[in-house]
C-alpha cells in the first residue's frame, strides 16, 4: 500500500482561464493528474456554431496555447490531461493536440475521446420534453435550436482513462465528474460506491472553477486580504484509496487556501446543498466538514451520495435574436441629468426611425448598473450611460449602439467615450431531461503507438 | 449591523437564478446571521432587481447561509440584457443589508 495518495492539479477552471498557471502546475506540481475545466453552458452550442463554419473548429478557441505550455511537462513527469476543450468537437481536439506534440518533437502522443454527448437529433424526434427554465414544451425553440449536448459521466471517461493515453479530450461532461474519474480509474472504485464517489464528487466541485478555490474571486482589500494575488496559483486535490480528501495548492504561489476559501466555493453555484445532482450522483454536503490541518492545507470529510438519477440534463442551445448595447459617459455638475437626457433623446430618435425593441434596459454605470437604483443613492461625479435592447431586427439592433454613439454631436453637453456599437447575436440555453437509455457514450484513441 | 461585518459569500449562477452564500467569520456572526439573515430580509433588498422566490439554506457546518434567488439574472447569463450577465456582483448587494442588532 503505497502512502502517496493521488494528486490531480488544476489547469483551467474556465474557457479563457489564465494558461501561466497551468505551465507552473505541470513543471513543478508533482501531480498524476491535470485536469483543464473549460465548458460553460452557453460554450458548447456556441462552438457548435464554429464547427459548422470550419468542420476542424469546434473546440475550446485556448486548447493550442495550453498544450503547448503543458504536453512537455505532463510527458516528462507522466502526468495524464483530462479535459472538456473537446466542446462540440472532441475528435478535432485530440487532431490538433496530437499534432501540435508531433511539431513540438514530442512524439506519436495518442489521444482518448469521448463522444456522445450530442444528442440533438435524439431529442428533436422527441415529443414530450419540457424545457426546465421556461416550462415551455422544448417543441417551442425546436426551429432555433443550434445544440443539444447531454452532461456525461465519470463512468464514460473512466472507460477512456483505461485506454492509458496521456491525453483524455471530452465534449459536455459533468464538470466534477472530470475530477472524480481519475481518481475511480486509479483507485478501481465501483461505480455504486457512493461514499467514495461523494468525496471525488466534493473534491471535482471545490477545483473545478481554479482559482476560485485559492483566493481568486476572494479578495477585498483591508477586509479579505490574499497575498500576492498577482502569482494566484492553482488548486491540487490529494485523494486517499478510501476517499480521504486533502485540497491543497502549487507551492511557492500566492493566493490563500483555508476554510473561508473553501466554504465560498464549496457553495458555488450550489442550490439544495442536500442534493447537488450531478451525472454520477446525488452529493449531499450537509455534514461536510473543513479542518485546516496546514497552512494552505484543508481536510474536506463528511459528505455524503445518494444514487444518481435516471436521467441526464441536456443543455439546448437556441438562437434568440440579437442584443444591442451603446455607451457614452458624462462627468461633472448635473453628470446625470445630462446622461439620463441622452437616454430620453436616443430612445425617441429610435421611436421616430420606426424601430421596436421587445425589451430595453437603460444603466448608469458608476450608479445603478449592478445592484439597480436605490432612491437614496448619492449622485457620483461621472456616470457612464448604457442603453442595451433585445431584438430580432439585425437593422434595429444596430441602430441603437449607432444612436447612442451620436452623442458625441447630437447629445447633452460634454458627452465622450462613446463606446462602439455592439450587436451580439444570441446563442441562448435552457435544459431538458433526457432519460439515460437514450444516450450512448462513445470512446475511441486517436493514434499511438 | 452590517452584514459585512460578520461574514462573506460568493454569488454563482444557474440559468434565471442566482445562489448567495454568507459565511459568518466567527460563532458570535453566526448566531446573529442565523437568527436575523432571514429570506424575507434579502427579498426585501433584491426586489427591486429580482422576481423571486428566495429559499434559504442553512450549513452549520460551515456557519454559513446559502441563498437561492429565482429570476435573478434578467431571463439567465444568455438572455440578460445586463452589463453583469452572471450576477457575480450580486454576492456584494447582500453584505450591505442593515441587521436591527445592537452590537455589545
């Protein structure tokens, strides 16, 4: 019984994560396992748009930069990549991956995929499904849909971690099953083993966002200090043959990993903190408990797993029109009056041009752009006016932005920086239910030798 | 009594919703959060941004409260018209709510 339990490091918590990071991680972090967690809910359908464009595009814009900064350090000191940068094309990832090990001199590197996530065509042959957020029948955005991608579980990247290849390149999977399939690969854990598949769960939840769990997102200056935020380093997980579950992070970083850290995180994005439900299992982390037994070292025990449920949750991406934004800023005696003036006059010439928008919002940022308008709220010296509408009319869309900007000329007294205009076309999400026999996961090694 | 004064939290985002935690810094925030932090008092500060409901969790554990807000993010991150599409800076809004508490 070797003492050294697993260690699996972080590499990317998000789509446009820091990549300096990373590279310390593989180089010096002693780690099995480097996990890179790149997929939100809105990425994978937004790159189904890229890969219908350019059938060898698809995957996450940052994969190239990562490997290059890491495949040489994971290859010297054996560490093995998991990573969701497949997005909606998981094969085109493990292509460019391999090559880029080819130019860099590092050999025939094989790659294990996972594949079926993508259950578009299953869903739109299927009547019935109700859409989560709206409660609408999904038939309602069926015409617009772009994407429907099934969240996969630790069981299907456990079968391509067997594969042995360096580098595992999934589509949409749970984000902590990334984590706690390692960790059930090296240890053999059943699959039913659900004290067990908790701690790997709790273990994937607390790193999945980076830095998050090592001060990022943390720090309030005077109140919540993080030391030397600047070399923020990234998290590492130390996972016992019985599921004991130590965080820790790269040492000689900066950031902060204590209770405080860990209890922000542990609650990210967490509704029922008795029933996390994830594609492995019902996480319940009501008895979970945080022991700092070290500086930047804490024992995460207590958590508990009920049976997964049947189905899977699909994200289904849909086009939703297009959103407008225009600014322009103001400062000085009356900065408000002339910026809420601004609004009165673009609103009106967008009226007279014969334009409509479905739904408007006008911010002053610098006043009541985050937090909304309280009517005691001091007036600030400058204030930055943002006018942003939903519309289906590309024309009317581009309008707005084009209005606000002729401010500059046409407005208030002393109105600058007027923002280029922006239109964004809408990929938008919302979930269905999907029952789990209709999902078929796939696994498959490019190349090797 | 400030909440900033007696814990910290993080905002995340699911769809339409958004989930505040507030960790107490000590035994002594704790029983005040827990007793005074109601869903009703952080309805009260979010309804002029939020539809609602707010349901409130509690993890002794961690002497913490974890808020869940429905409508929260002007239709979810995709949708919202909003200059902070993920409500990040919402975990901010709940640390300025005043506690009827006289500090001893």
């Amino acid at each position: 019984m070797a003492p050294h339990p697993l260690r699996i490091g972080v590499g990317a918590g998000f789509a446009d994560d820091r990549i300096t990071p990373a590279a310390d991680m593989a180089k010096s972090g002693r780690i099995d396992w480097l996990i890179f967690e790149c997929l939100a809910e809105r990425t994978v359908g937004r790159e189904n748009l890229a890969r219908q464009k350019n059938p060898k595009k698809g995957f996450t814009p940052w994969l190239e930069q990562r490997m290059e900064a890491v495949l040489p350090h994971c290859l010297e000191h054996g560490i093995r990549i998991v990573t969701n940068m497949g997005a909606a094309n998981p094969t085109g990832a493990a292509r460019v991956t391999r090559r880029i090990a080819a130019d860099m001199g590092l050999g025939d590197v094989a790659c294990s995929v996972v594949q079926g996530d993508d259950v578009a065509e299953t869903i739109r042959a299927l009547p019935g499904l109700m859409l989560m957020e709206s409660g609408e029948p999904l038939e309602s955005i069926l015409p617009m849909m772009a994407s429907a991608n099934a969240y996969l579980g630790a069981d299907a990247i456990c079968e391509a971690l067997s594969r042995n290849a360096p580098v595992t390149i999934t589509g949409r999977v749970g984000d902590p099953s990334l984590f706690l399939a390692p960790a059930m690969h090296h240890y053999g854990w059943s699959y039913d083993d659900w004290p067990k598949l908790a701690q790997g769960t709790a273990a994937g939840h607390l790193l999945e966002c980076s830095a998050q769990l090592t001060g990022g997102c943390f720090a309030d200056p005077g109140k919540k200090d993080v030391p030397d935020m600047a070399s923020l380093g990234y998290p590492i997980a130390e996972i016992g043959a019985n599921g004991e579950l130590i965080v820790t992070k790269l040492e000689g970083t900066g950031g902060r990993i204590d209770v405080a850290t860990c209890s922000e995180q542990i609650l990210y994005e967490m509704h029922d903190p008795s029933a996390y439900i994830t594609p492995d299992c019902v996480l319940d982390i009501t008895g979970l408990t945080l022991t700092e037994v070290a500086q930047h070292r804490v024992r995460v025990a207590g958590t508990k797993a009920r049976p997964r449920t049947d189905s899977y949750k699909v994200t289904v991406g849909y086009f939703d029109g297009y959103i407008a934004e225009g600014q322009v800023a103001y400062a000085g005696i009356n900065a408000v009056g002339r910026a809420n003036l601004a609004a009165d006059v673009v609103k009106e010439r967008l009226r007279l041009r014969g334009f409509e928008y479905p739904e408007m919002r006008t911010d002053l940022i610098g006043m009541s752009s985050l937090h909304g308008m309280k009517p005691d709220r001091p007036e600030p010296y400058e204030v930055r006016l943002r006018i942003a509408a939903r519309t289906n009319d590309r024309k009317a869309a581009e309008a707005l932005g084009f209005e606000v900007r002729a401010m500059h000329v046409n407005g208030p007294a002393g109105g600058g920086g007027g923002s280029e205009p922006t239109v964004r076309e809408i990929l938008a999400v919302q979930s269905v239910l999907l029952d789990r026999n209709l999902v078929t996961p796939e696994v498959f090694v490019e190349g090797g030798s | 009594m400030l909440v900033y004064d007696l814990g910290h939290g993080r905002a995340g985002d699911k769809g339409d919703t958004s989930n505040i935690s507030v960790i107490a810094y000590n035994d002594k925030a704790w029983k005040i959060l827990q007793r005074e932090l109601t869903a009703e008092r952080v309805m009260d500060a979010y309804a002029h941004i939020v539809h609602g409901p707010v349901t409130r969790y509690e993890l002794p554990n961690l002497r913490a409260l974890n808020f869940v807000i429905e409508g929260a993010l002007g239709g979810g991150v995709t949708r919202s018209l909003g200059q902070d599409m993920h409500g990040k800076s919402l975990s901010t809004l709940i640390l300025t709510i005043d506690l009827p508490v006289n500090e001893a």
